[in-house]
C-alpha cells in the first residue's frame, strides 16, 4: 500500500506528523506509552539512507542514578517530544529572545534549517541531529542525503528552507516513516498538539535546534568529559521542559537519546 500523499492546507504542504507516542513524565520518572519513539526515527533514518551506527534510546528515567548507568554513552545528541503546554512554558521567555538567523556556508558553528513544511518537526529534528552530530559523519557519502546537505551548508536561511520543502526525497521518506509508525494513521488537517526539538553537543557546546524558532540558540558549554546525559548536560537540554511538566501538570513529553559508533561500540565489550 503506497504511503499517503502530503496536504496543502492554507498554502502551505504539511505533512501527516510521526507518531507522537510519548513517555509520561511523573517526578523523575518516564514511563512508556503503548508505541516508541525511537522505532519511528529507526523507520526514518533507513528511509533516508543513514548509516547503521545510528542508535536512539528511551530515556524512561532522569534520576542521575538511571542516567550514570545508562550503557549508551557518551550521548551527544538527544531528540525531544514536548505537548504544547510543556513547550509553551518552556520556551514562550526564551524565543523573543533568539536573533534571526542569516548565516550559510561551511563556516557555521551548527548547520540550522528553518521548518516551512506544516507538522514536519519530527523531521526537522532529526535532520539537525544528522547533519550536525560529528561533522555529519552518519550521513553516508553519495546518496541523496549527502547531497541534499551539501547544497544546505551552501545556502542562506531561505534557499535552504526551500530546498527542504522542494526535495521529493524527504517527504517520501518522512510519510512511509509516520504511515507504518503508529496504528492509527492521521490526517495531515489533524490537531498536531506536540513539537519535537533537538539538542546537540558539538564542539564543547551544546545546541538547541529548533526549526520553529528563529535560528539556532546556543546553551552552554559542556567540560571534555562531560555528554548531555550528564548533570550539566541535562541542565543544558531538558531541564526546563521537566520543569515546564511539573509546573503545568501536563505529563505528554519524551526524551530519546541519539548515539553514534562509540557508543554502540561500547555495547559489544
């Protein structure tokens, strides 16, 4: 059965969301719904042709005593799942706050793409995990995807938006991915209620890539030994949307965490 097709609605595409199961978040701890998140990224990043040493976790707890026990480290890079209330009070302060962004070209600290397709945040978050996470090294040389980030990094904010909502590629791949990720497949005019986001360690620092802010923000700074899943990289990352689950009382929020060759690496020893 070929994948659903995309939507314009009010003129803009907008694609069907992946599936937006969550973990509940109670306290310090994050307990999982019926689907998985990270089986819908797996989905994605095959359809796009990313390398296999990709791996994404479940975090089902933020206790530091979870977290210094985790086999999946270092972690440089997580992808997060926020209801609209938790983002909304996480972030409604900090956007006014963000410079719109107007860079381009190899010389950019992260590579940040604005989203102009409707409910392609999913995506959005995982293209700034892989273009970005060591040098891009998981995009693999001579498919469409090496080349679509090629000619990103050359362009400015707005040629780059539009040669991510222009690119058949992506949006195959994004619609066979959220069409085989849930049981319930929604429409592309569905309320999509949740907003994925990425964070990035890259170069000791650590990233917030957001296609629906104005330009990326940059958190903090992260010691040689340190990762994202260490104290001072959660309080970089997602603090302020835990914070944002207690104070709203909402509990619709997941964490998942990206990882690479070294730490699948350190799985096999």
């Amino acid at each position: 059965m070929p994948a659903p097709r995309p939507e314009i609605i009010d003129g803009v595409k907008t694609f069907i969301p992946l599936g937006t199961s969550y973990i509940l978040y109670v306290k310090s701890t994050l307990t999982n719904t019926s689907e998985n998140n990270p089986d819908v990224l797996e989905i994605l990043c095959e359809n796009l042709q990313l390398s296999w040493d990709l791996a994404f976790h479940d975090i089902i707890s933020t206790s530091p005593e979870f977290l210094q026990e985790c086999y999946f480290r270092p972690c440089h890079a997580l992808i997060v799942l926020a209801d609209r209330p938790i983002y909304r009070a996480a972030r409604s302060a900090v956007e006014p706050t963000i410079s719109e962004y107007k860079g381009s070209g190899p010389g950019e600290p992260v590579i940040w793409m604005k989203q102009t397709i409707g409910h392609a945040c999913g995506l959005m978050a995982l293209l700034h995990v892989v273009f970005n996470l060591e040098g891009g090294r998981y995009v693999q040389p001579d498919t469409a995807m090496d080349a679509l980030r090629q000619q990103a990094i050359l362009l400015g904010p707005a040629e780059r938006a539009q040669l991510l909502y222009d690119s058949n590629f992506l949006e195959e791949a994004h619609m066979d991915a959220a069409s085989r990720g849930s049981s319930n497949v929604p429409s592309p005019r569905d309320d999509n209620r949740h907003h994925f986001l990425a964070f990035v360690h890259k170069d000791g620092k650590v990233w917030e890539l957001n296609g629906g802010m104005k330009g990326p923000l940059l958190r903090g700074d992260l010691g040689e030994k340190e990762d994202l899943l260490s104290e001072r990289g959660m309080e970089l990352t997602v603090r302020d949307f835990l914070k944002a689950a207690e104070q709203t009382g909402c509990d619709e929020m997941s964490i998942v965490a990206v990882t690479g060759a070294d730490a699948v690496a350190q799985q096999t020893e």
